[in-house]
C-alpha cells in the first residue's frame, strides 16, 4: 500500500528491514545501542560488526532520541537508531512520537531522500502494534505538514500480522488523503 502526501511517498511493505535499499532504515534500539537480538540484532548481523562499533562509540542514547551510524554492508547508505519506550516506564506514547520524529529530523538533516522505519518498541519492548502504528503514522503525517526533503517514507513490517495493523492505521490517519 502507498499514498503521496505533498512531495512524499508513504509506503507499506512486508519484509525485511535488512533488505531495504531506502538511504537510511530505523532500528529499534536500546539506550546502550546493544544491537544483540531482535532487528538490532539482524542488522548488525548482516550489516556487519562495524554497526556495533561505530554505535559504541556514540552511546548512550536517550530514550526517544535518534543517533545515526553508517550501514556497513547493508543495502542502505545509513541506521538510524531509535530509542523507542519500554512498556511499562512512562511516558510511553510521547517517547514513540519523539523517537519517530527524531528519525525523520536525523533524515532530513542528513539531506537524505529516503527513510524506512519497523514498527519501533514492538518487540521485546512490549509495546502493542496498533498503539505503535497510530502514533508513528500520526507523527509522519504532522512531519509532513512542513518542509522536507524526504521522498519517500516507508515503513517495512516483518510479518502479516504487522503489515495488517499498518494498513488500517494507516487508512484510518490519511482518511481522504490518499
């Protein structure tokens, strides 16, 4: 699924994050940037050690904030690491909007033209996918309401489960702009 908001492109697609060959793709990532399991884990995993290096060196990172590293042997020029919210701690609604939007601030001061997000704190993390689409959609679509240069902006979900979730809320936050 995709729709064109201003210059931009929203896409939706199932598969795997390690695969994209968007300029940069969003890792869900802990304070410490110890990218040991989970898409952290796969990305480091594929994209080679050089993540977690290069990531050792910028920690820590504040929970809704975003740090930027190169991608090693990835399809995509650059990770973004975002410190999505553990269930449970507070705040938790505010702290995906800010590490959603930090994404997307990182990207546009990186002068990138693409970005690809997962759903941020799904995992380990606890935090529920419908609340995560709602929130990342809703902070994409004010984003665009102002000047970027982001053309495209996608966001890849690993299972149907995910890909599903996305689509409604997304349905249901661009009603009448697609």
């Amino acid at each position: 699924m995709q729709l064109k908001v201003h210059n931009t492109v929203i896409e939706l697609v199932q598969g795997d994050i390690t695969e994209m060959a968007t300029d940069a793709i969003v890792n869900a990532a802990n304070s410490e940037l110890l990218h040991g399991g989970g898409v952290a884990g796969a990305i480091v995993w594929k994209g080679g050690h050089i993540i977690q290096e290069e990531s050792d060196r910028i920690a820590p990172v504040a929970v809704g904030h975003a740090a930027i590293t190169g991608a090693g042997n990835l399809k995509c020029r650059y990770v973004i690491h975002a410190v999505g919210p553990r269930m449970g701690e507070g705040d938790e609604d505010m702290k995906l909007k800010n590490a959603t939007l930090n994404s997307l601030k990182l990207a546009d001061e990186q002068a990138l033209g693409s970005i690809c997000f997962c759903a941020i704190s799904t995992g380990i993390f606890g935090y529920p996918m419908d609340r995560c689409a709602d929130i990342m959609l809703k902070t994409v679509k004010g984003y665009l309401s102002s000047m970027t240069g982001l053309k495209r902006i996608v966001f890849c979900l690993y299972d149907k489960m995910g890909y599903d979730t996305f689509e409604t809320a997304m349905k249901n936050v661009f009603i009448g702009m697609a």
